[in-house]
C-alpha cells in the first residue's frame, strides 16, 4: 500500500477490518475498528413462530452507529478519515465550530487571550532577567534622587522637577540599549518556539498551535518572522511621541479583531497568512508563505 502524503486515520495495510493511524511519518500502533460490530444473529428458531430467538435489535431507520458503537442520527455509511486523527462521532457542537479550509478546528479566542496572557508573563520575567540592568541604568539617577527623597521626607526634592530636568537625568544610551534586547528577546521566543513547535509555551499549555491557512505543519523561520512583525513594529514605534497615539490603536485592534473575523484571524496573522488552532501540528517539513 502506498505511504500517505499527510497524518491521519487510513485502512490498515496488514488488516482490511481496522483503520490504522498514520503520523505523518510512520504507521503507529493505533487503531480503531473499520465499522461498529453487530451482533451475529443465532440461528435457533424461536418456538412461538416469531422471528429467530437471539436476534440483535435492528438499527432503527435514519441512524447509524461511528465505530465506537455510537448512534451517530443519521443512517450508517463510510466516515471520512480525519486528517488530524479525530475520533469519529464528533458531537455537532464541535462540528459547527469554525474550522480552517480542510476541517481543524479555530481556537476560540477566549483560548488565544488566556495564552497571550501567559506568554506575557514569561516574557516580562525574560525582559527582567535579560535587559533589567540596562532599563536600570536608564533611570538610575533619577531613581537615587527618589529614593533619597524618601529617605529624608523631602518629597518637593522630586515633585519640582521641571520636565526638562527629569528627562535630563535619564540615560538614554541605556534606553535604546534596553529597548533593543528586549525587542530581540520577543523575536527568539516567539520564532523560535513558532518554527520548532508551532505553539509558543502559552499556546501549549491550552492545547493551541499555529499553522499556515492554507495547509498544516510547521511554520517556516520566514513564515514566524513575518507573524511577530506588527508586534515588534508596535514596539519600536510605542516609543516615539505622538506616534505612541496611533501605536495604541493599532495594539488594541490587533487584540480584539479575532472577534468578529471569520477567520479567527489577528492582524498579524493575516500578514503572515496563518491561523491559531486546537491541536499540535503534525510533524512535517515546516512550510514557508
């Protein structure tokens, strides 16, 4: 039998009876019954003269059974294989789910704030380890005179300052230093773990995986760059006056417009042309846009 060109549920090459799970790579272990068993009907005869003693109830008109034995409410036939070996028998609630072109399921946007959420804790506590000492340097003169302020309960010392004077105190040098490392330490996470896993640490811990909308599999190191462009765009322009203004509006429209897209797309997915979904990628060659 010939090898399949992507993962999922095909008929057994060893069994005709099963269908066997293929990863992507390999054929796996698993397997699953071709269709749901039946009870063989017994030949005895029943003494009453009414049908055959022992045999099975039949399946009432208009519902079929998937192969774990469930009623499915419609009649009995061939179930296409999942291309991402999804049982059979999806409730209708799962089946009328928005999913990308060739069936896989959209992360609900609940899933994809809750993972935002996370992978910004990480990258805070990344930012703090990594560039901490130069955002520092930054403010440290003005942070000496504050805390000192404190120390002698001359708060006037601080609350004088003159707007040039506070942003004369501060070492700019250090700033763009900060800035930089920080934007660079978003960019290896986030392509990084993109172009190896498909899912950043908050995408896996809620069962989430980025693949390109036109086909699944990994993401390209080139496909992942193009997914953080926008955020890290945001980040360098945040810091211009005025600018910032625009900046905001564009962050937060990147935020929330999975809402009402159809696509379950942000801004930045839809200039990378990926999607956010249920599930791992299969393992395949990543894929470049």
């Amino acid at each position: 039998m010939s090898t399949p060109e992507r993962a999922g549920w095909y008929d057994d090459p060893e069994d005709e009876s099963l269908l066997r799970y293929f990863d992507g790579i390999i054929w796996s272990d698993r397997t699953v019954p071709r269709r749901a068993p039946s009870a063989t009907p017994s030949l005895t005869p029943d003494p009453t003269g009414g049908p055959a003693a022992g045999v099975a109830p039949q399946t009432p008109t208009g519902v079929g059974t998937d192969v774990f034995g469930r009623p499915t409410g419609h009649r009995a036939g061939p179930a296409a294989p999942s291309p991402y070996g999804a049982p059979y028998g999806t409730s209708h609630a799962q089946a009328s789910e928005p999913t990308t072109t060739d069936g896989q399921v959209l992360a609900s946007y609940g899933a994809r704030v809750g993972a935002y959420l996370l992978d910004s804790v990480i990258l805070w506590v990344l930012y703090a380890l990594f560039a901490g000492w130069a955002w520092w340097l930054w403010m440290k003169d003005y942070m000496s005179l504050a805390w000192d302020a404190a120390l002698t309960n001359q708060p006037e010392r601080v609350e004088q300052l003159t707007p040039e004077q506070l942003l004369g105190m501060l070492d700019w040098k250090f700033f763009f230093i900060a800035l930089g490392i920080t934007l660079l330490v978003q960019a290896i996470y986030q392509v990084g773990f993109l172009s190896t896993r498909s899912a950043t640490p908050g995408k896996m811990a809620l069962g989430l995986s980025v693949r390109s909308v036109d086909r699944p599999g990994r993401l390209g190191v080139g496909t992942a760059f193009m997914r953080i462009l926008l955020p890290l765009a945001i980040g360098v322009f945040s810091v211009i006056p005025l600018v910032s203004y625009l900046t905001s509006f564009v962050a937060i429209a990147d935020l929330v417009w999975p809402i009402k897209d159809q696509k379950r797309q942000a801004l930045h997915d839809k200039i990378a042309g990926t999607q956010v979904v249920k599930g791992k990628q299969p393992r395949a060659t990543p894929t470049e846009s």
